[in-house]
C-alpha cells in the first residue's frame, strides 16, 4: 500500500520526489537515444541502467550494429564532456592518460615538465574496439576505471565526476586483437550483447540513414543531475532477500562451491568474485529506480543476472569444445538458484 505524502519525513518525500524525476529522466533519455538507434531497447535501457548506477558498459556484437553511434548518441543527450579513443596496437597509454612535456617558463627562461591531459580526462570515454590494443595499453585504463584517478610521474591526477568508460568489442575479428584481461573485463558492470535487428527494424534503419535528415538530440541531463541520480540509487534500501539473492547467484557460478550446478563444476574454471555481487545488487536498485520504484526485487536481480556474469566467468576448455555457451549455464544457475 502506498504512503501518503504528508505522512513521509522532509528527506523521504525528497528521495520520493527524485525518484519520480529519474523515471521520468530515464524515459526522456531513451526517447532521445530512440530518436537515432532503431531498435536495442534492452540495450539501451541497461547502458542508461550502469550509467545512473554508476558502472561502466561494454558493448560486444558484431560490426554495423551501431555500438559506436549508440555511446556516442548517450554521451549526446547527457550534458557531460565526451571523448572517443580509438584503440589501435600501436595505441600507448601515454596516448590515453597524457603526457609531461618539457616547457620553457618564460618569465624565469627555466624548463620545466607540464602534464598534458589525455583524453581519459572527460565525463564520458568512449574505448572503441577496445581489445584491438595490447595488454600494456590496457592496463593504463585499470586505475583509471577503479579509482577515477590516473598517476603519472608519481603524482595522482583525479578524473572528472561522473566518469565513465563506454567501450566497444567486435567479438568475430581475431587478426590485430588481444584478450581483454580477466582483472579489466571485471571492472565493467555490464557487458551488454547486440544482436542483429528485425527486417522491420533494419528497414527503419536504411530509411532514416540513408536520406538528408539526421536526427538531433537534446540533452536532458547534466552531470550534477547524473550525479545526484547516482547517489538516489545508491540511497535505495536492499532487502535482506535481495542480498542474499545476489549473493548466492554469484557463488554459484564457482565451481567449487557447493551450491554450483553439475555444468559449472563441469565447464567453468573460475567463477565470478565479489564484484559480480556488488553489481548485481547496484543493478538491481537502478532497475527498479529506473521504473519508480522504491526497492528491488528478484526479478530485478535476474534481468541483470547474464550481463553482470557473462564476461566474469572463465569457461574452461571442454566447455569451448563441446560448444557450451555462458547464456546456458547462468540460465542454469538461476534455475538452480
């Protein structure tokens, strides 16, 4: 039963109001986002669900499904600073977080060293094709995705508040790439699957990209908006059963768990940590927030439950060769669970 207004205190009624502003600023996002990407509503609802938790995206399919124009599109209807890296082998992480140059002080005639910003120094950072660059680049983004901070040169430099990192993966292309590592692969949230789109929808596509009109979009929210959207999220109480929920999905998936299904002690060689139940929990209170409503539930937990523990889970190799995906075992650890 709902409780009336007046009965709630000054902060209650706060965090009712907010709550009824996110689930409207979700809608009016998604509105914008839909004004461009045909199609991928699950996608973009859960892009939009990591953002408001505070979590980072990584998006895999195949090329032309518009991984790229989607971020970027997102990034537009935010009111954040955006910058796109475009990964390549010969990429260095001085190409990412910057670099010290040696400068002459004019007033002085001394040289000194001034640090440049790289473009990891924005609200928004899209890494495209983000496995195309080696292990050593890769790991220039690890404490910049956990910590929101990048250290060069011994000195610490703190990255702008929100800070995201939106990146892209095109799962079939081998010649040039590299394996994400597991430590990197579990700092995302979310990895979100595209998949190809109807006729219907990819006739709306070729329609709509193929005339003059190209489809503007608004910016409905600012970053001190974001971040307050954050912290509701974070405000949200999480039921015991919740918790205990998350948890257990998690721990089943180690195959050394009692609770683990005959398939994962079978096809898995290590199961998803503790992160897979922090996020699975933080998704679920941005799913709900994103609906209206005040706490989450199971079914909450479950929506997340393939993107949270897809890309954290090693499959072992009997598991490549009999052909047995990730999407059938998390389905049978939820069934199980």
């Amino acid at each position: 039963m709902a409780v009336p207004a007046q009965a709630l205190g000054t902060e209650e009624r706060r965090d009712r109001e907010l709550l009824e502003q996110l689930a409207s600023a979700k809608r009016t996002l998604i509105s914008q986002v839909s004004r461009r990407i045909i199609g991928q509503l699950d996608v973009i609802e859960n892009l939009v669900g990591a953002i408001l938790a505070g979590g980072h995206a990584l998006l895999v399919g195949v090329p032309g499904l518009a991984k790229t124009l989607m971020i970027r599109t997102v990034a537009q209807a935010l009111d954040l600073t955006f910058s796109r890296i475009q990964f390549t082998p010969d990429l260095m992480p001085s190409d990412i977080t910057g670099t010290e140059l040696l400068e002459e002080d004019h007033a002085t005639g001394r040289r000194v060293f001034k640090f440049v910003k790289g473009p990891v120094f924005a609200n928004v950072v899209l890494a495209d094709e983000i496995n195309r660059a080696p292990p050593k680049t890769q790991a220039a983004l690890l404490q910049a995705m956990e910590e929101r901070t990048v250290t060069v040169a011994a000195q610490t430099y703190q990255l702008p508040n929100p800070f995201f990192v939106l990146a892209t993966q095109n799962p079939i292309e081998q010649e040039g790439t590299y394996h994400l590592p597991e430590a990197q692969l579990d700092r995302f949230m979310f990895e979100l699957r595209l998949d190809y789109p109807s006729k219907a929808e990819e006739e709306l596509i070729v329609t709509s990209t193929t005339g003059a009109t190209i489809a503007e979009i608004r910016p409905v929210l600012t970053g001190d908006e974001v971040l307050q959207m954050q912290q509701l999220v974070r405000r949200i109480p999480t039921p015991p059963s919740v918790v205990d929920f998350a948890v257990r999905l998690a721990r089943a998936t180690r195959p050394h768990d009692p609770n683990a299904t005959a398939d994962i002690k079978k096809y898995v060689s290590y199961g998803a940590g503790p992160r897979a139940s922090q996020f699975l929990t933080l998704g679920a209170k941005a799913r709900a927030a994103m609906e209206g409503r005040p706490v989450p539930d199971l079914d909450d937990v479950r929506a997340c439950a393939y993107h949270v523990l897809r890309h954290r889970t090693v499959m072992n190799f009997q598991a490549e060769a009999e052909g047995v995906g990730m999407a059938q075992l998390v389905e049978g650890t939820l069934k199980a669970t």
